[in-house]
C-alpha cells in the first residue's frame, strides 16, 4: 500500500508519518526532508533550493519529479511508501499517477488533515528539529523529555522556513496550489478528511484506524 498525507503546513504530517511508517513498516518519503538534505550539502543546486524555501514557495516539479523518480528505484520501497508533503500541485499529482501506474503500484487513500490557521501557527511556531537525530518536537505541544529524546537539548532547531511571515506565505501557497489537488483524489474514492486540530495521539488513532481498515 503506499498512502499519501496531505495537509498544511504544520498540520503535523511529519510526526503522523513517523508514526504510522513505524507501525505499518512504511517508508517516509518526506519531499521537504529530502530538500533540506539537499540544502545541507551545500551544493549549487542546495542553495538554489534554499532561496525558494525560505521564501516558503514551491520548488520546481522538475527538481521535485527527480527526487521521486530516485524514490521509485528504489525496490524496497515497493507499494510501502507514505508520502508527506507530496503531492503539492495537480501536476504533481498527475506525474505520480503515472509512475504509481508505470511500476504496477497503486496509491492506497490519501489521509487529508484539517487545520484551523491559528493552530498552524502556534505549532510551527513551537516546531523544533533535532539536527542529530531527525525526531519532531514542540516547545508547546509535545516537548522534547529524557523519556523521549537521547540527544543534548541543543541539537535542537528551528527550521530556517518557520518563521511568522513565511508561515503566512506557505499558508498561502498550499490554499491556492496544493488544496485543489484535493477534488482530483476525492473523484477517484480515494480522500478521508482527519480533524487534525485534535491532540496528536487522537489524530494518530483515527488514521491508524482507517490504514488498518485497508489491509483487511
Ligand atoms: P515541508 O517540509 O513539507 O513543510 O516542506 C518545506 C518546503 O519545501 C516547502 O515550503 C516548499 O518550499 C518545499 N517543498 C516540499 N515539498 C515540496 C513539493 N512536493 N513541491 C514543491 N516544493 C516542495
């Protein structure tokens, strides 16, 4: 099965998709990740994709269909993919229709969460990424403990996009370009809408209901 995990920035798409990859042996695939690796190293092409980031629009579809192109290579990866943050815009969605096709695989559901803006901001806001390990927290809603997190606390980050006016950007962006994308997954059966304002392990069990309800 691979599922797709769509909403807002912020929604919490990250720390659902480590849960649910973890309990159903999924691989993330997460496009925003794999760009920040690609920032990281610093390359010609990382600081090309810095400067977009930052101002919290879109990468290209051609940068992004290479990424994914490599993600479908893969063989492990066969129909035990989670996507977060992809697809972001219906070209997108249509690129992945056909490689899902072209590799005889199939896109499962797509779990869309719902988000009130106010609780956007607040857990981007409070969003913090440990650089060592990779793990999610936030200051407000799920801090980093010595139950929950074996790195010193100042690996902790915030992520160079998560900042007020670019949130608003973001924000922006995902209203005008990727929600639409919606409609093309409801007409094909394939759409559950989550209320993604709830707490975090509430979120979880409604989504680990509905995966678990596919593989019966
Ligand atoms: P995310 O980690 O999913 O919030 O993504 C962070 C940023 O990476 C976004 O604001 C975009 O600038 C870029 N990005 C991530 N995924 C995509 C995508 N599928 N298409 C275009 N840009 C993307």
């Amino acid at each position: 099965m691979n599922i797709i995990l769509f909403g807002p920035p912020g929604a919490g798409k990250g720390t659902q998709a480590d849960n649910i990859s973890k309990k159903f042996n999924l691989h993330k695939v997460s496009t925003g990740e794999l760009l920040r690796d690609e920032i990281h190293k610093n390359t010609e092409l990382g600081v090309k994709i810095k400067s977009i980031v930052d101002r919290g629009s879109l990468v290209s579809d051609d940068i992004i269909n290479n990424l994914i192109i490599k993600v479908f290579a893969e063989k492990n990866f066969s129909n035990r993919i989670i996507f977060d943050g992809y697809p972001r815009n219906i070209s997108q969605a249509k690129s992945l229709d056909l490689l899902v096709k072209r590799n005889k695989q199939k896109i499962s559901c797509v779990l869309s969460l719902d988000v009130k803006k106010e609780t956007i901001i607040k857990r981007i806001l409070g969003r913090q990424v440990c650089t060592k390990c990779g793990l999610i927290f936030n200051k407000y809603f799920k801090p980093s403990t010595k139950d929950s997190h074996s790195c010193d606390e100042k690996y902790l980050s915030k992520r160079s996009d998560d900042y007020e006016k670019i949130i608003v950007n973001r924000f922006e962006t995902y209203l005008n370009i990727t929600f639409p994308i919606l409609e093309f997954y409801k007409n094909q059966n394939l759409l559950h809408i989550i209320n993604g304002d709830a707490e975090i392990s509430m979120i979880y069990r409604e989504i680990e209901a509905i995966i678990a309800s596919l593989e019966t």
